[in-house]
C-alpha cells in the first residue's frame, strides 16, 4: 500500500473522505459516474452537513463513508488512517426507518446490542430505557412501529443508531418525509441530543434552511458527478433556537447557498 501524504497522516482526530470517486457500472455496461473527487472532512464532535441537486450523489456519499460500497479514488481515513468497509464507530440512519415491525420501540432500539452481544444484559437494558427517554418516547415503549407516526418511528430509527454508542453518526435526510412542523421539532431534539453528546454528525439534507440551522459546516456540491462547489462555515452561535432562522446573518446564508444551487439548475437547463 502506498504511504500516506504527510499532511493527511497528521489530520486532526476525525473522519475524512478525501479525493472520492464513484463510479456505477451498470449491466449493460454503461457507467454511470456519481462521485469526482470529493473531499469532506469532520473533526471529532463536528456537525456537518451536505446539501446538492437531486441526483448529485448525496447517498452515494454517505453510503461511501459507511463503508457500504466500495469507492474507486481517494481514500476514506478516520484519524489519519484508511478504513475499508463498514465499522462500530460509524452508524448510518436512514431516510426511510426499516423498523422490524414484530418488534415494540423498546426492542427495536436494543435490536442491534442484541445481534452484537454487546454490551451486556444489564448495560443493553439501561442503555435502552435512557434512549427512550432521550427520543421522547416514553409511554410508548411497547407499541409497535405500525402504530407510530412518521416522527416517531423516526425517533426510533435515531435510538437505535445512537444504541451502538457510534463516533460518527451518518444520517441521509432523515426528516425529509415529515410535515414541517414535526421536522422542525426533529431539528430541536437531534441539536439537543449532540449538544449533550457531541458525537460527529454528517447530514444529508436537500433543505438549504434545515442544513444553515443544524450545521457548523455545509457542503454544497455540484449537480452530478458531484463535486464539492463550496464549503460554508456557519459561523452562527450556539445553542441554536428556531428563531435563529429568522436571523439576517442566517437567512444571508441561506440566499448564498440557494444562489449556488439555482445557478446550477439554470446551467443544466441551459444544456
Ligand atoms: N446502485 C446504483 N447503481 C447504479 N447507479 C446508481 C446506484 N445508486 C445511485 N446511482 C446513480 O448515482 C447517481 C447519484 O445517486 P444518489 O442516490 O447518490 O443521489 P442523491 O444526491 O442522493 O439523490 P436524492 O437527492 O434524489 O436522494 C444517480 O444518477 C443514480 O442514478
Ligand atoms: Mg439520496
């Protein structure tokens, strides 16, 4: 294997997607290039998110940096070191929850410490009975998915990522498919949940306002193959409260992004 560079050995703990490319081989042999070379990086305990173009290859990244599917350039490093393949400290919430429906909330939050035999009964127990207290869902414990509301099974999804104790936690618009008052509420409780644990955080969003409100950096990426077009520092102070979003320094640059992403959408039109 090829020695790393130096400055990408010294790297700051955290996790870093330098330089990928993906490419999609169909079966009738065309390819389909959804990634060139993108470079995202998130320190221990940073929120990031990335927000680009239906189609850009948001999922395809986030997939890339779980480890689900291989990448062809670059390299994946997490404290300076490559990592292949999917790892404990890396848990993925999905947009849509695949809850398993024969099992009540409480089971399907132990679910994977279950699979894992770790950590042990007692400690899984524990670990459980504070998840459904941090998600909101006491009294509900023992209803089954089919019996929840979209909010609340996504809650659900949330614990059971959190269940595994991650690092990093990889979430593909996990509120995109709620009412926007529920995923405003979403919003407040995941910013309460990482200001109490600050675990690392890269979120997939196609909302620009929702990327600006939860975000200490966002990513805004090139219609596909995706590229990274800019990188925003959001500067704004926190604890975040929802009315933040009403801040001119907020909605400036929520206008910055809209404009990169439209101009996009006007080019491609153009073509
Ligand atoms: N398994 C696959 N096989 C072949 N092509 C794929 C596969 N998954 C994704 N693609 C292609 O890769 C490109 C990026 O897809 P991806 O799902 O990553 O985009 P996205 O940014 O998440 O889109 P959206 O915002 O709609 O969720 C698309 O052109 C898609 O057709
Ligand atoms: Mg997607």
């Amino acid at each position: 294997m090829n020695a790393l560079p130096e400055s990408v050995a010294a790297a700051r703990r955290g996790l870093e997607a330098r330089d990928l490319t993906k490419v999609y081989q169909s079966r009738h042999g065309d390819a389909t290039k959804a990634l060139d070379r993108i470079t995202v990086t998130a320190g221990d305990g940073e929120f990031i998110a990335i927000v680009g173009p239906s189609g850009c290859g948001k999922s395809t990244l986030l997939h890339c940096i779980a480890g689900l599917i291989p990448h062809e350039g670059g390299a994946l490093l997490l404290d300076g070191s490559a990592v292949t393949g999917p790892g404990p400290e890396r848990a993925v919430v999905f947009q849509d929850p695949s809850l398993l429906p024969w099992r009540t909330v409480r089971d399907n939050i132990s679910f994977g410490m279950e699979m894992q035999r770790r950590p042990a009964r007692d400690e899984a127990r524990a670990r459980t009975e504070s998840l459904i207290d941090l998600v909101g869902l006491r009294g509900f414990e023992n209803y089954y998915p089919s019996e929840l509301s979209g909010g609340m099974r996504q809650r659900v999804n949330l614990a059971r990522a959190l269940a595994m104790q991650p690092r990093i936690l990889l979430m593909d618009e996990p509120f995109g498919a709620l009412d926007a008052q529920t995923r405003e509420l979403m919003q407040c409780e995941l910013l309460t949940i990482w200001e109490r644990d600050r675990k690392t955080v890269i979120f997939v969003t196609h909302d620009i306002e929702e990327a600006v409100y939860l975000a200490d950096r966002v990513y805004v990426l090139s219609a596909r193959p995706g590229r990274v077009q800019q990188v925003l520092e959001i500067n704004l102070q926190r604890p975040r409260a929802p009315e933040i979003k009403r801040n001119p320094v907020f909605t400036a640059i929520e206008l910055e992004i809209w404009r990169l992403l439209h101009g996009q959408r006007l080019q491609a039109d153009q073509r």
